[in-house]
C-alpha cells in the first residue's frame, strides 16, 4: 500500500492553511496546484486572505501587481511566495518557514558569481524565495551577499564590507544552515589573533581609564612639565607603591616600567589632558598655589626666642654684631678708680656686670690694669680667674654658688672696714726707678677718691642703661624694616630674617626679595 501524505498544511487545531493562486497562471499549473494544496489539508482561497499564502510566478507584472497591493504591515501573516513552494513543502513534508523576512519585507541578497555552477545558482535562488527572501537584487542594495567561501575574491568581499554594517558576506552554505535551524544568524566579523604579543606591545591592554588615572597621577606630582622628571623611574616607582592603598588598587594592572613606558610613547597626548586636570584644579588669584609649587624645604628644629624687656637685653644681641656696643670700655670714667669691694656692688639692672683688676701689686708686668666693662646676661655668672694674672671677679657675684665662696674664698679675700688689706693686695716693696713713685702716687690718689665712688656709679650705670635703651630700640628698627621688606615683597617674615642673619645689609636684602617676587610674577603671572 502506498503511504498517505501527511497533513502539512494543517495546524496542531486541524485547522487548513489558506492559499490564493495567482490568476494568470496556466490551467495546468493552477489544477496541479489544487490537487496538492487539497491532499495536503490545505484551502484554496478565491479572495487574497488576511493570513495564507499567495502563490505568484517569479518576475511577473501580475506579481508585482499583488505585491503592490495586498503588502501591509498590518497583515504579517500574509507571505508572498513561487507556485513551487507546494512542491518544496511536498518534498520537505512540512510547512517551510518564512525565515528571510525583515521588517515585513523579503530580505534582499545577492548571489556572488564566484558561485559558477548555473544549476547552484538556480537551486539556491529558490530556497531563498521559498524561505520568504529575495535574491534578485544586485550587489549594492542587497543586505546579504552570498559567495564561495574556497576563492580569493571571498576574503576580498569580507575585507572590503567589514567596516560597513548594512551588509554581510556568507557563504552559500549559510542558507542551507539558516533553514535547517528555522532562523537567521549572521556571521559576526572578529579581529583576527596576532598569536601573541608584538613588539613594544604591553601584555595587559591599557584603558581609557588607566590613561585618566596616570594622567591625574602625574598632574598631582609634577603639574608643569617645564620642571621635568615625568620620565623618571622614581616618579612610577612611588605609583606603584600605593598599591597597598585601597584607592589606588588599579595600580597593580600593570608594572612601574609599563606605566613609564606608556606615557614616554603618548606623551604629547597625555601631555594635553594632564595640562587640562591642572588647569581645573589651578588655583585663582590670591589663593594659595596660584604661583605653581616649589619643592618643600626640610623642616629645621624651631628655637625659641627670648622676650627683651626695655631693661634687659640677652647675649646673642651683642654677639650679632651691634657696632654701637663694642667701645663700651672707653666710657668708663678715665681716673681708673677700682671699685671697693666691701661696698657689696650688685650687677645693674641694664644687665651689665663691673669688674675691677687689682693694682700694681701683682708685679711690673701689671703696672696698672683699668678698670673692664663686661656685657653679659645677668643670670650668668663671670667664670673664675685661670691664673694670678686673670682678672678676677668681684666677690659678691661669687656668693652666688656656696661652693665657690668656701673654695676661693680664702685666696681672693677682702677687707672689710678698717681690717688691714688682704695679702693679694698687699704693695710690693718699692725698686729702683721712679715707676713705683708713680704707682705709689695713682694708688693714693684711688684711696682718696673711694668716697666718690658711688656717684660715678649711679652715672655709670645710667649710662649703661641708655646704651641698653638704644640697643633696644636698634633692634626694633631692625625688626621693623624686616617686616616691611616681607610686607612688600609677600615672604615670609622667617625667610626675610633667615638672609638678613647671613648677609647683615638691609639693602641687599630688600633687593634680593624684590628680584625674587619679580622673577616669580614673569614666570607664572597673575591670572
């Protein structure tokens, strides 16, 4: 027994599939088409119906003429498809899909001539139509262009299209696997694998934004290129030493080389967009930073001043080098009085100590001694005489340090009241010459004029105390002129002080401050 056809043109409800037949077509064909439509389970419609299937003779005004008229949008289930789709449905034994249909449309193709063999041509032609598309469009407006992929003119088409997305090259067995699966898949164009790395070429591929993230990196560290060190070794070396840090966690994609190396090779691009963070974050006029960066000088240990109170004046003032202090010896009063010693003299409050040498008793070699101002701060004490021919200091100071008083107390003794002198200051016996007269003469006329003594004091130390009094005031001209040389010139008053201390000549220090601001005013300007 011969096997019944199957129902191909039936749905899972038994319900018949819907087919109109193009009217001019020969009697012959339309009656075969009948009986194969009816055997199938399928319907033959008199009216073009909202879903079916017109069957049409390829290239025909009458099927141009259907098409014109019943395509719609709105009727997506109406396919327009050869008089042979029954037969190729009889063969497949099944309803073949309309795969090649986009946007309501047959999708346009054209078959490459590299496919030769007249009867493939054919062949594939009406697969493509009985799959709902169209191959009978030429090479500029087809979407797909099928070629054989065993010549050289296929790579030539894929190379001269993979750059535009309107079009696909396939081989001619893509429509033979599109049917198969019931859908359309396009070949995607993929960058071929070089097989390894070329030269020079990094092993990870930096990113857009590993270039960002090096470009703020150099833009915080050094802002301006003009000062250089963006090629240096250390500058990476310290990027990839925040790795530890969880912010800078992209670091570890690559190494310190790699990151130097990519911005020696892109440097005048990367140059550009490290110029723009920086201008972004550049500060504006009379904010701090707007005259660019300078390296950050070492912290030095911070030393602590001493206040100067109108009656006291400390003993670094008079080693800088005040000129007004240095003759102060010569204004001791010129009769070279000692000062007795039982008077219990006690420093001045200007801070400065009398000290007296004795006579003409320590031998011919100290004939006479006048009588030494030392400057010296009041809370330090005269050191000890070295040897008989120092000068020694005045017993009261000396009281100051009980241990001192017991140990020297005995050598350096004084008279007191009428006691006879001690035996330092006892007179060497008188020689031959008249310089003994003369010293017997000076110490007579000293022991005639002890009375007299405290009043020259009180005017001495007057005089001390004035000199204090314009030393002080020296030094806040000094200070004065300091500030107004930082004022004008925008330092720091420290800076302006710490070259006035080397150099000592206020001109060449305001001059160089001037230079300095200048210099930095043409070199950055004022924005």
């Amino acid at each position: 027994m011969a096997q019944a056809n199957p129902m191909i043109f039936q749905d899972s409800n038994g319900q018949s599939v819907k087919f109109f037949i193009q009217k001019d077509l020969s009697e012959d064909i339309q009656a075969d088409l009948c009986e194969n439509i009816t055997s199938l389970g399928g319907r033959i419609e008199t009216k073009v119906p909202r879903a079916g299937y017109i069957l049409v003779q390829p290239n025909t005004p009458e099927e141009e003429r259907l098409r014109a008229c019943w395509t719609s949008h709105e009727r997506p289930e109406r396919f327009f498809v050869p008089y042979t789709y029954i037969e190729a449905c009889k063969s497949a034994k099944k309803l073949i899909p309309q795969i090649f249909i986009e946007n309501g449309q047959p999708i346009p193709m054209y078959i490459h001539p590299s496919i030769a063999n007249p009867n493939a041509r054919n062949a594939l032609a009406d697969r493509i139509m009985h799959s709902g598309g169209n191959p009978n469009i030429n090479a500029q407006g087809a979407r797909v262009i099928l070629a054989d992929p065993n010549t050289d003119v296929f790579q030539t088409l894929v190379k001269t299209y993979q750059g535009d997305p309107s079009k696909y090259i396939e081989s001619f067995h893509w429509v033979k696997k599109c049917i198969l699966n019931d859908a359309v898949a396009f070949t995607p164009v993929v960058y071929k694998n070089p097989g390894g790395r070329r030269p020079g070429e990094e092993r990870t591929q930096f990113t857009d934004d590993d270039e960002e993230r090096l470009c703020q990196w150099i833009a915080d560290k050094i802002p301006y290129k003009s000062t250089g060190g963006r090629t240096g070794n250390r500058l990476y070396q310290q990027l990839c030493e925040q790795a530890g840090e969880p912010e800078y966690s992209w670091v570890t994609r690559h190494t310190w080389q790699s990151w130097r190396e990519r911005y020696k090779k892109n440097a005048a691009r990367l140059d550009v967009m490290i110029t723009a963070i920086v201008e972004q974050k550049r500060p504006a006029q009379g904010e701090k930073g707007q005259y660019g960066y300078v390296r950050q000088p070492e912290e030095k240990p911070k030393r602590t001043r001493k206040k100067r109170k109108a009656d006291q004046i400390d003993e670094s003032f008079v080693h800088s080098g005040a000129e007004g202090l240095v003759g102060l010896s010569s204004m001791v009063p010129p009769n070279g009085q000692v000062v007795p010693s039982h008077m219990g003299m006690h420093p001045p409050s200007s801070g400065f100590q009398m000290m007296d040498a004795p006579s003409s008793q320590h031998g011919p070699h100290h004939a006479h001694y006048p009588p030494m101002m030392h400057i010296a701060s009041t809370s330090q004490a005269t050191p000890p005489p070295q040897s008989t021919q120092d000068v020694p200091a005045v017993p009261s100071q000396q009281r100051k340090s009980p241990t001192r008083e017991e140990d020297e107390e005995p050598e350096w003794a004084v008279r007191v009241g009428n006691a006879p002198p001690p035996h330092w200051a006892q007179p060497i016996p008188p020689q031959e010459g008249g310089e003994n007269s003369n010293k017997k003469q000076r110490i007579s006329e000293g022991s005639e004029t002890e009375e007299a003594a405290p009043a020259d004091l009180n005017e001495t130390n007057q005089a001390q105390a004035q000199l204090a009094l314009a030393a002080l005031a020296n030094l806040h001209v000094i200070d004065s002129n300091l500030s107004e040389i930082a004022r004008e010139s925008r330092f720091t008053l420290e800076e302006v002080k710490e070259y006035y201390d080397k150099c000592g000549e206020m001109g060449r220090t305001r001059a160089r401050f001037q230079e300095m601001r200048l210099f930095l005013q043409e070199k950055f300007g004022a924005e």
